[in-house]
C-alpha cells in the first residue's frame, strides 16, 4: 500500500533528494481551477460566492453572513464533552501564543540617536475554517486565538456552507465562534470565500435582497489566514499581494524519522493519522532501519482496514506522495528530512531531542513517542496551521506575529545627527544621490552650534 524507497545502495543528495517524494498531483494543479472563481468573486462579489457554494457544496444558505441567533443556537446546542475540550484548548493555545507576543526593541545607536522598533497588529483579518470532507472546530481556536492575542480589530471567519446544517457551517464551527466571542461569519467556503476575504464585496452584489445582514458590503480584510485543501491553498496563493497570507497551509503531511529503538505500531497510527484527512495527504517514514521499515509495512494493512476512513486513508497512502524510505543511516535520512521540509515531523530516534537540532526545515517538530501529531493538532498548545508542499523552507507555522506589524521608529537628535552626516553624504554621493545628502547637510547650512548642542541635551524630537 506504501512504496518502499531503498536509497542503501547509494547515496542520494539533495537535490535528486527533493526529486524522490513528489506531492500530490492536485497540489499544484488547483492553480488553473481556481482562477475564474477568484474573478468571479472579483467581479460580481457575495452573488458569485453563494454561486460557488451551491455548485461545489451542493447547498445555498439563506445569506452569506451566518445570523447572531445561528451563533448562539449552535452554542447552546453545543455537547458539554465538545465544549470543555474546547475550553481546555482554548487556554492553552492562548498561553502558548501569550508568549510569542515580542517586546519592542530599541536601540540607543548615538548619544541621542535611537531606533525602535514597534510591532502593530492589523487591523481586519479573515481566517479560514475548512469543511469538506472533515469539519475542524479545532481549526477556529488556531486561528482566532492568535489573532485575538495579537490584538486585531476586526475577525471575520469563512466556512464552507453545509446542507446537513440548513446551508449554515457546521454548528459546532459555529459555536466555536461563539464561544471566541466571533460574531462575523461567513457561509462560504474554498476559493470563492478566499476571494471574498480578499477583495470584499459590495452591498449591491450580494444577490439576495431579503436579508438585512447580506445587504451590508463585506470589507476586504488585510491578512488571510488558515488551512484547507488545494483549492484554499491556491486561492491563497494568487491573493498574496493584495493581502497577507500565513503560510500555504494545505493539504496535510507527516514525515516521521525514526531509527530501529521507534515502536512500529505507534509510527503506522501516526501515518494512518493524517491519512485520514484527505487522499492527497501525506504519510512518509524516514528510517536507517529495515527492520522497522519491513514492521511498519506490515502493521498497515490491517490497521488501516479497521479505521473509519479506510477508503481515504488507503488512497492517500498509496498516492505518489507517501513512502517509506530507508536509508543509509541517520545521517541521510537527517539530510533527506530537511530536504523534504515536512508539515509535521516526528523524531522517533534516540536522543531525539539532539536530533531534532539538526532540523533546519519543518512546519513543526515533534519529539519522542507521547508527542504525536494528533497531540499538536489539538490539544498541545502549539498550532496546527502549519506549511506544507515544502513551504517549511521559508514559512513558519501560525502564531501571533502573523497577525502584527513591525515597523521602526527612528528618533535623531541634532547633535545626533550632525555626527553622522559626514557618513551619509559619502554614501550618497557613491550612489550618486547627492540630493539625499544635501537633504542631510541643509539641516547644518544656517548657523547651527547652538541647535545642534540644544539637540544633543534634549535628546530626539520624540524624547
Ligand atoms: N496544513 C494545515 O495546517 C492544515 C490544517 C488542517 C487541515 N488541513 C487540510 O485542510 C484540508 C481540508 O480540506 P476539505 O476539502 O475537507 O475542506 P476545505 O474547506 O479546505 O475545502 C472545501 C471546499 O473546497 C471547494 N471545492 C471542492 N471541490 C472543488 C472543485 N472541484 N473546484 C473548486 N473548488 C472545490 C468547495 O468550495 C468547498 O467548500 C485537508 O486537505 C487537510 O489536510 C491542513
Ligand atoms: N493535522 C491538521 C494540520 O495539518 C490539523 C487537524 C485538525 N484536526 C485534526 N487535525
Ligand atoms: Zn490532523
């Protein structure tokens, strides 16, 4: 059901390393797809949105904007065991990303002469909430508790419309909204509720006049955030520019390292796992040990018969995109690991906490046998909207900073500066730039001694 990859026989290097696991064709393949959708959604704003959502989810709610009652309907009816684990991650998602808040720096250059630099949060953000194949209330807590942390003004959740909930998401996305105080959400789902994030809508476009909420335009927001499938993903990919985005979140993987001391059982419930969440999912042991590779390929069959989703898992498993490598020894399946930069990684070796310094590319790390990933999906503290596809090269997971700004403030006295100048008109006249250096000296052309040693006893302008 998995491919073996034998890499023993030689020694594989990057890049021929990043040529061995392939991700799933649909991955890249959404580009195409989405793009009338998005100008649809461009062009003709919530209509084409409620017309997507009928085509694609099969159902057309009442209005795109899910009402208060809705909200608070779906939290009252929400199971009491949902809602304490809700809780319970709720608060240590907050305190995990409570910690990620950065301080402001700044930096005494020069008697008189500082930067600072300040972080702002922005002020309007979307955050998508996938409901496809599975629902993922989990999936609201990492998104909105961050940006509640980071302190943004206004949060707007997007969620696919489902027909075994009157065309409204699905309640308990619904009452985790709620229980976030989250009043604005959307009925919408894919790359048309991307593109609503994005561009906004006007009040005229709405396509349905009867209802107060839909009448109002939707204002774009200023960062999209959120995971989903390889339609969201690519949707969040064309908008960059015009918005922020956190990473491309899609399409779920896990690679785990492991070495022959790793339980195999435990590692083929860890692929089953993330298997499960769609057939473009990833699943990939990276091991120096057959004999572990040999036991984990023996334990699928049978766990995967037994599991709900055995169809999707089966498919996922068998796709292009999960294998089972063996290789060499640590050193290259250390090496074949980062070249792969895996959403999720399991260390599953000796020492694996030394091991895991060695990772320089992954969405996050997970150390030992009682850190699996379904711990980090939901109740660890840490986020689950993590980069796939290899994004974990140059991206970082969700987390509070995504939603702030930083921008430096600098403050110069006159002394301050006149101190400096002589630096600055050189580098100016080396560019050719001579005004910039003008610019500089005219503060200085006018009798100045006094100003200058008035500049230098009171410190900056801001001071
Ligand atoms: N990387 C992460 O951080 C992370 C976290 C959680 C979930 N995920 C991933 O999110 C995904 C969730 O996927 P999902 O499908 O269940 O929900 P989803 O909400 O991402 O996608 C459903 C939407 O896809 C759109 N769609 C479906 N078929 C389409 C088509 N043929 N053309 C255009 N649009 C179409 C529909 O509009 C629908 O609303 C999974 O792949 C899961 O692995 C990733
Ligand atoms: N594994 C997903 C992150 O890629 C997150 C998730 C939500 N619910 C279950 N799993
Ligand atoms: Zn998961």
């Amino acid at each position: 059901m998995l491919q073996r990859i034998d890499l023993t026989g030689g020694r594989a290097r990057p890049p021929e390393l990043a040529t061995l696991l392939e991700r799933a064709a649909s991955i890249t393949g959404a580009d195409d797809a989405v793009a009338p959708i998005l100008t649809a959604v461009r062009e003709h704003g919530a209509a084409a949105v409620l017309d997507a959502g009928e085509r694609f989810d099969g159902v057309r709610p009442a209005a795109l904007r899910v009402p208060a009652d809705v909200l608070s309907v779906s939290l009252q009816g929400l199971d009491p065991a949902l809602r304490g684990a809700l809780t319970e991650m709720i608060e240590r998602v907050r305190k995990t990303h409570q910690a990620q808040l950065p301080q402001p720096a700044e930096t005494h250059l020069t008697p008189g002469g500082t930067v600072t630099q300040r972080w702002i949060p922005v002020r309007r953000v979307g955050l998508y909430v996938p409901g496809g194949l599975a629902v993922y209330p989990s999936s609201v807590v990492m998104n909105v508790v961050p940006a509640q942390v980071a302190g943004v003004d206004e949060i707007v959740v997007c969620s696919p419309p489902q027909a075994g909930n009157g065309g409204w998401p699905d309640p308990a996305v619904l009452a985790a909204c709620a229980l976030l105080g989250v009043s604005e959400v959307y009925a919408a789902g894919g790359a048309q509720a991307i593109a609503l994030l994005g561009y906004g809508s006007s009040a005229d476009s709405t396509g349905s006049t009867d209802n107060a909420a839909d009448a109002d335009s939707i204002a774009a927001v200023d960062v999209i955030t959120g995971p989903g499938n390889a339609y969201v993903t690519a949707a969040k990919r064309a908008l960059r520019g015009t918005v922020a985005i956190d990473s491309e979140a899609g399409p779920t993987e896990i690679a785990v390292l492991a070495d022959d001391s790793a339980d195999p059982r435990l590692i083929a419930a860890d692929l089953i796992s993330q298997a499960e969440h769609s057939p473009d999912a990833a699943s990939v042991l990276i091991t120096d040990s057959a004999q572990l590779a040999d036991a984990v390929l023996d334990a699928l069959p049978d766990l995967v018969a037994a599991t709900t989703h055995a169809e999707r898992v089966r498919q996922a498993l068998s796709g292009q995109q999960s294998a089972v490598v063996l290789t060499a020894d640590l050193d290259a399946a250390v090496a074949l690991t980062n070249e792969y930069a895996a959403e999720h990684l399991e260390i599953q070796t000796r020492h694996a906490g030394r091991i895991a310094q060695r990772i320089r590319n992954a969405g996050a790390i997970f150390l030992g046998p009682y850190s699996p990933v379904s711990l980090g999906d939901y109740c660890a503290g840490s986020n689950h909207v993590l980069p796939t596809a290899g994004g974990a090269r140059y991206s970082s997971g969700l987390n509070t900073t995504t939603f702030l700004k930083s921008v430096q403030v600098i403050d110069y006295s006159a002394a301050a500066l006149a101190a400096v100048a002589p630096s600055v008109v050189v580098l100016a006249d080396a560019e050719d730039l001579p005004a910039h250096g003008a610019a500089v000296t005219a503060r200085f052309d006018q009798a100045v001694d006094g100003e200058a040693a008035d500049g230098e006893a009171t410190g900056g302008a801001g001071r």
